[in-house]
C-alpha cells in the first residue's frame, strides 16, 4: 500500500487539513489492509453492476426503464483521467456545467430549467435545498471516492420531491468488495495547481469498507482567484445475516475560493464553504417479494463570505453567514407481488433549520416537511414496462403540493432497440424567507411553488454487438408560477410562464477488452 503527502501551496488550513486526512487515511489503510488480509472471502457484499437505481428508487434492469438516463462508471472516468466531479458531468447528452473558474460556484442546467431546478443526492441524502445551493460543492467536488454517479433527465418530484423540475443527479459513495484496492493521484500544473488523493476499498468476511481523501489547490489565471479543496469519504457496511444489512456512510468537504467580482469591481472576498453528510440504514429482505430500508440522514452546510477590506474592497461590502442542518429519516419499502409487477413507497420526514448572520443581526427559520410517494411499473406485456408514480409532501411554512408521473417503454431484443416515453410534473418549494420575509425580502405569504410539466419521446439502438449505442431524446417542457424579484416590495413573487424545447443525441462506445 503507497500513502503520499499531497502538496499544496502555503496555505495554513488547507495544509493543516491535509496532513490530518493524510494521517487518518494511514490509519484506516494499515487497519483495513491487516483486516483484510486475516479473510479474503467478501461475496456477501452487494454490488449493483450495471443496475439504473435511480429510475425507480430501486435497481432496474436498463432495458425496462421508462425515463432518459445516464450511467457514469468510475472505471470509465478514470480512462479518460477526469478527476472533478463537473468535468465528468459535463461528458452526459444534454447537461450544460457552467464554471466560475478552478474551485468557484459551478451550476447544472438541464433541459432549459434553472440552476436550483435539479436535485443532488448523495447516498440517498438530497444535499441542496433553496436556502443550501450546490454551487460551491459542484465547484470543488471531485470523483474519488464514488461508486456510480447517475443522471435522471425530466420532472422527478414523484420520487425525489422539491426542486426536481428537470432532474436528479444520484451519487453513492464507494462500496467495498471482495478485494482490497488501493489508488493514489498526484498532479500539478501551471498556475499553482496540486492536486492529490488517495483511495482504499475491499472487504472482509461480510464487511465491506471504503475510504479516501483527495486535496486540490490552484491560483487560476485571474488574480484574487484562489481556490482550495479537501474532502474526504467512508463507508461501511455489513451483512449480518441472509435478512439483515447494516451501513454507514460519511462524507466531507470543505472548500475556500477567492470571490474576485467582476473585472473592476470592488466587491471582492473570500468564500469559505464546508459540507458534511452522514448516514445510518438497515435494510431488511424479508423473502423474494419483500424488502424495506430504514434511513436515518444528517446533512450540514456552512457558507462564509469574508470581504476583503478598504482600500482594495468595497467600504459597503458586508461578512455573510449562513448554516443549513437538516434530519431526514426515510422508510421505503419494495414489493414484488409477481415477476411482472413492482412497487416502491415510501415516506420521509425532514427537519431543516436554518440561520443566517449579516451585521443587521441573526436570523432563524425552520423549514420541516413531511411526504409519501408510491410507483409502480409492470412487465403485463412482453418486453413491455408501464411505469405510474404518486406523491404527496406537505410544508410547515407554505402548504402542499401532489406530483405524479408515467412512462412506458418497450424493447425488441432482435433489434437492440427500445422505445421510450415520459410524462411527469415537479414543483420547487420557496425558501421560507420569501414566505415570512426577512433581509432584502418582504413577507409574501401567498407566495406558490415552482411548477412544471414535462414530456419526453426517445429511443435507444444498441450496434456492432452492443459495443455502441445510439440515443435520441426529444423533450418538452413548461413552467409556471417561477420566483422573480420585485424591487417595488421588495420581494419575490410568481410571475409568467416559460417552456422548454429540445433534442438530446448520445453515442456511446464500448472499448474492446481481451
């Protein structure tokens, strides 16, 4: 096993940080390595392979899911040495990354929505919420550390609630195997810029194990434009018996980029930003047909804005402080009557609380919200998926909303071809400030959520034995009751209707192996 000292600029929270992680993954590597070596044998830890588990809450066959969806192997991205987690989104058909710079806020659009329109999750955990952007965790993210990043392209909420209007990118941390893996990474080019991680996996009897810890630093081109990174993954699970899975999953980031403004702007700084995110499960499979996963999740953001001082800043420039720290616990349950029809439902209950500290004062909202969803897809006809969705969420601060879904799909194993098609609604819920009013914003309790409806038709071909496939999507899409800023108020309200047009293409190529 090879550990490395990851090299950084002078920077001193960032090299504290680094030589911390670096100590722990020592750790972790010697523990697990002898761990490992007193037994081989871990056939009892799951892997999901090639499964879509996004589609349907479930694992899925390909084949038979209704909805556009990308799958992103790690294996793949390390052929192509991409190591940040918006590079490897930006290769999916359709997704449009937008930068500030190495390490600054970095945004997703999907077919024709807004930035806050798609919902991250992580191990299951949605870890952006209006009041919680992903900006600054997209910006510094990188790829070590996960097992399979997918991408759901249309209306979600069914399954994924608020701010699903146009998608929902699923990532899973690593899990562990029946060998150990050890990887490390070290790079630097022009412009100040380190980059080094290291990552170790296996398992042992009926525990798996995960952990890695990667650091980055650049000075980009542009002045006051610094960016610095380290996160950090674990995971743990374990098969206690044919019924019974426990696990554990951990993840941290914490990232510091120079905020440099527009060119000449005074209003310049620093933005500091830390992301944790923790989660407990059991599942049970009680027989062939029946199963049901208990979650417990913790997530936690910090957001820090530092100005820089006069005479090089702005004297009307201000410090920014916000926290978001939500408790979700999430019961869903998989039911397989038959070979041809399946159920997921579920429920979740979250607590959010929210603060935000300017020099005007401290202030605190909560945001707790509560939601069951249902879907079904059935195999009544050869080849043939039907695919139907309910949900319901209720919010403490604004009231209710009801999405649903269907789709239908059929392959024709002769051709390699399958049909697709997609109808779904979603909403996005208001920041309860907008709500209850608060900084630069007045009360506006008759304030509605985001709306969208949402329609797809496409097909995929599989060509020269299945080594490459073709996909076509055509979508569209139309919102209402979007948020704007009323500067007469001021505040925000629902104004105007938008719609969304599109065709996705892909092509993609298996290589040959031996």
């Amino acid at each position: 096993m090879k550990f490395i000292c990851l090299l950084t600029p002078a920077n001193r929270w960032l090299s504290a940080l680094s030589r911390a992680a670096t100590a722990a993954m020592l750790l972790v590597g010697t523990v697990a390595t002898a761990w490992a070596q007193s037994e081989s044998d871990s056939k009892d830890v799951d892997t999901l392979d090639a499964l879509i588990v996004s589609a349907n809450r479930a694992p899925t066959d390909p084949l038979v899911v209704t909805s556009a969806v990308t799958l992103i192997k790690p294996e793949s991205l390390r052929s192509a040495q991409i190591d940040d987690l918006a590079s490897a989104l930006a290769q999916v058909p359709g997704l449009s990354v937008v930068p500030t710079g190495g390490g600054g806020p970095t945004a997703v659009f999907m077919r024709g929505g807004a930035a806050d329109h798609t919902v991250f999750l992580v191990d299951g955990v949605r870890m952006n919420t209006p009041d919680a952007s992903y900006a600054q965790f997209l910006g510094a993210a990188g790829t070590l550390g996960l097992d399979r990043i997918e991408v759901l392209a249309g209306p979600q909420s069914t399954l994924y609630g608020s701010a699903a209007l146009e998608g929902v990118i699923v990532m899973d941390t690593t899990r562990g195997g029946r060998d150990s893996v050890g990887r490390v990474r070290v790079s630097a080019g022009s412009f100040d810029s380190y980059d080094g991680a290291v990552e170790l996996h296996g398992g042992t009897g009926k525990l798996g194990y995960s952990a890695s810890i990667a650091a980055t630093s650049t000075a980009n081109d542009r002045e006051r434009n610094d960016a610095q990174s380290v996160a950090s993954s674990t995971r743990l699970e374990t098969k206690l018996n044919e019924a019974l899975t426990l696990g554990w999953t951990l993840r941290g980031q914490e990232s510091s980029a120079d905020a440099p403004g527009s060119v000449g702007s005074p209003y310049i700084g620093e933005v500091d930003t830390t992301d944790n995110l923790s989660t407990v499960y059991g599942q049970w499979q009680f027989d062939d047909t029946l199963s049901s996963r208990l979650t417990y999740e913790w997530v936690q953001r910090e957001y820090t804005y530092t100005p820089v001082p006069p005479p090089l800043g702005s004297p009307r420039d201000s410090p920014y402080f916000s926290q978001d720290t939500r408790n979700v616990s999430d019961w869903q349950t998989n039911w397989d009557p038959t070979a041809a029809i399946s159920v997921v439902g579920g429920v979740a209950v979250e607590t959010e609380t929210i603060t935000s500290v300017t020099p005007s004062g401290v202030d605190g909202f909560d945001n707790d919200s509560r939601g069951a969803y249902v879907m079904a897809h059935t195999h009544l006809v050869a080849d043939t998926t039907l695919q139907a969705g309910l949900r319901y969420d209720d919010f403490a601060r604004w009231g209710d909303a009801t999405t649903w879904k269907t789709g239908v799909s059929r392959h024709w194993a002769t051709t390699g071809t399958k049909l697709r098609a997609n109808y779904g609604t979603g909403f996005a819920a208001p920041r309860p400030v907008y709500v209850t009013g608060g900084p630069f914003y007045n009360p506006n309790p008759t304030l509605l959520p985001e709306e969208s409806k949402g329609w797809d038709l496409g097909f995929d071909q599989t060509l020269v034995g299945d080594r490459l496939v073709l996909g076509v999507t055509y979508f569209e899409n139309r919102f209402r009751n979007l948020f704007t800023y009323d500067f007469s108020i001021p505040g925000i309200i629902n104004t105007g209707k938008a719609t969304s047009r599109g065709l996705e293409t892909a092509l993609a190529l298996t290589p040959m192996t031996e």
